[in-house]
C-alpha cells in the first residue's frame, strides 16, 4: 500500500507539470496571434482607405517607394 500511494504523489506531479506546461506554452501563443491579428486587420483598414480613395478619383504621388495621397502624405501605403 505504501508504494502506490507514492506512485500517486508522482502520477499527480507528473500531471501537474504537463497541465503547467501546455498553459505555459499556449498564453503566450494567443498573446501573440491576438496581436498579430490587430496589426492585421488595422494594415486592411488602411489599405481599404486608400482603395477607396484611389477610386473615388483622389490623386496619388510616389514618395520613397511608397504610394501616398497628394493631399496628405501622412497617409501611405508601402509597395511590396
């Protein structure tokens, strides 16, 4: 009896650390798919700006590699 009550203890450990482990392992990697997503849908969001204003007739320069609104340079989108 003795033994499997120390068999248990080491069961439950073992248990433990894995349950550890994949927690360990998983909150970061949503973390960093949460993030990665943001950034994602706000580089959409500027592209479909940008669209929009390219077709509603708005005019365009080239600045540096990127394509830019004439009225406002601060809005630009790299060519890739």
């Amino acid at each position: 009896m003795y033994r499997d009550d120390a068999f248990l203890l080491i069961d439950a450990i073992l248990s433990l650390s894995i349950i550890t482990l994949i927690c360990a392992v998983l909150i970061p990697l949503l973390h960093q798919m949460n993030s990665t997503y943001a950034v994602s849908i706000k580089e959409l969001e500027d592209y479909r700006e940008f669209y929009v204003y390219v077709k509603s007739g708005g005019a365009v320069i080239e600045q540096g590699g990127a394509l830019c609104r004439k009225d406002s340079e601060t809005v630009c989108i790299q060519r890739r």
